[in-house]
C-alpha cells in the first residue's frame, strides 16, 4: 500500500486538518490538500522530542551572533557620522572576532539539531554551558572595552 492509500485510509470517517493551512481532510481522494496544494504524508513522529539542549544552544549561538553583528553595525554607523574610524581598533577587533566566531557555531548548531536531540543529557548540558560561558565571556570582553 503507497502513502495516499494509507493516508485515505487514516482520514476516511476522521476530522484531522490540515498542517499547513487548516483544512478539514476528512474523505481526501489523494494526498495532497485541496485548499493550499501541499502534499501530505502519514508519519509516525516523537510525542517529546528532547529539544531543550538545542534550543538552550540556538539561543546562545543566537545572542552571540546578532550582539556582536549589531555591535559592529552600530560602530561602522557611528564611525561613518563621526567622520573618523579612529581610537576603535580594540572594539572592531574584539567585536569582529566574536561574530566571526559566532557564526559558524550558529550554523553548525542549527545543521546538527539531530545530533543534538540524539546526545545524552550530560553531553548535551556540557556543550550549552560551553556555549553560555562564550557568551558571557564575549559580554565581559565588551564591557571591559567600554571602560
């Protein structure tokens, strides 16, 4: 049996709505929504997946990234209304850097999300801590520069 047999199966007699835009299914001919057009599967899924490691570690590769990227827009900004790039060099530098740094982390933690959720729990906390420690010592690096 394919997929849209299944899943005219599944919905034959059951009021189920669509994912993507809320369609009631119920005696679908085939396996696509006749009102948004999306193609529909039947799966079996995780009732908890364990996200909260990685979403613990999104959002810190997250405020690294867009702290330090608004730290440099506001920089270059000022510096272009001041006239002068002068007396930043410490500030681009430390701030250059950590988004440099940040970047590539933000990315690889979004591509290893199934990584992630399949890591023990220990694992898991050691790497967010990691990652928390590296913002907040970003955070003291940016204070430290301001006085």
């Amino acid at each position: 049996m394919d997929n849209a047999a299944h899943l005219r199966e599944f919905l034959h007699g059951r009021d189920v709505s669509c994912p993507g835009c809320g369609y009631n299914l119920r005696g679908l001919p085939g396996a696509v929504c006749p009102e948004c057009h999306q193609e529909l599967v039947l799966a079996v899924r995780l009732a908890e997946p364990k996200l909260a490691a990685w979403i613990a570690g999104l959002i810190a590769c997250c405020f690294g990234t867009g702290f330090n990227g608004l730290l440099l827009v506001y920089a270059v900004a000022r510096c272009i209304l001041d006239g002068s790039f002068q007396g930043m060099d410490s500030f681009y530098v430390t701030t250059g850097l950590a988004f440099v740094a940040f970047c590539p982390l933000l990315v690889a933690w979004v591509r290893g999300r199934r990584r992630v959720q399949r890591w023990p729990k220990p694992r898991g906390l050691v790497l967010v801590i990691g990652l928390w420690l590296l913002v907040a010592v970003d955070l003291a690096a940016f204070t430290l520069l301001l006085g």
